[in-house]
C-alpha cells in the first residue's frame, strides 16, 4: 500500500475507501469512521512533521502505535479450497494494516518522506533512486517540465 496523507476521503466515508482496498470488509460503524478520522490525522500530522523535519507530536505516535498494536488482516494466497480465518474483515483490521504500513514508513530514516517541489503537498518517494521532486508527473512534474520548455524556447527566440 502506498502512504497518503489524505487516504481517506472524509466525504466519501470510511466504508467505501476500505471496501475499495481490502476484500470481505464489514460494514463500517460510527464507530469506525471515528477511528479512521483519529488516525488519518495523527498520520496526516506525523507525515508533515517528517517532511518539514520538526518534531513529531506524541500523542499522533501514539495513536498510530495503538492501532498498528491490534490484529491486522491476515496474509493469504488465493488458490486453495478452504479460507483460513474470519470470512469477513473488521474494519479495525483494516486500519491496523493502514497503520503498520504507515509505521514501516515514518520508521525508516532514509529522507523519503518530502515535500513536492511544485504544489508543496507531502509524498512518499517510492522510486527505485529516490529522488522524485514531484508529488505526480502527471500534474507537477509536467507542470515543470512544460514551464522549462517554454523558458527555453523564449530564450531561443530572444536571442
């Protein structure tokens, strides 16, 4: 899973972006939707921290540590006859899952964590150099790419 800050979209509801992203899942409660609310923001918060390079809140680490400590999805291969565990996924797997992923990534001190260099939005740097400036090439990253050009061809004309 890749991280993002804004991984639940507040308008669309936890249940519909879960059911997006994992098989089986449970009808999501009020419940639920509360507790997404309190980790998308301490992540939200922690990813920030990270990216400006300032102090991460407490009590954001320990939200995301409470709900990365509960039982998460259990891994399974397709193929088989029988299906091992629960038939459905609580919704409270579901973000224990969210919440170890995000662990994995604030927890690794390799810098890839940052702000885009066009719209200032935080990102995770996934790529196999590690050293994307850009949020998406599709917006951002064009958006750059096409400004330079232009300069260039200005430049060229001028002359």
């Amino acid at each position: 899973m890749t991280l993002s800050i804004d991984f639940i979209d507040r308008a669309s509801g936890v249940g519909v972006w879960l059911a997006g992203r994992f098989d089986r899942l449970a009808p999501a409660t009020g419940r639920d939707a509360a507790d997404a609310e309190a980790l998308s923001a301490a992540i939200e918060r922690l990813v920030v921290a990270t990216a400006d390079e300032t102090t991460r809140h407490a009590d954001d680490v320990d939200t995301v540590n409470l709900f990365a400590a509960t039982p998460d999805v259990p891994p399974a291969l397709e193929g088989g006859h029988r299906r091992a565990g629960a038939a459905t996924v609580r919704v409270s797997q579901a973000l224990s899952s969210i919440a170890r992923d995000a662990v994995a990534i604030l927890a690794a001190a390799d810098g890839r964590i940052r702000r885009c260099a066009g719209c200032g939005r935080v990102f995770h740097d996934d790529s196999r150099t590690g050293n994307r400036r850009w949020c998406s090439m599709l917006t951002c990253g064009n958006r750059a790419k096409v400004a330079a050009f232009r300069a260039r061809t200005r430049s060229a004309q001028s002359t």
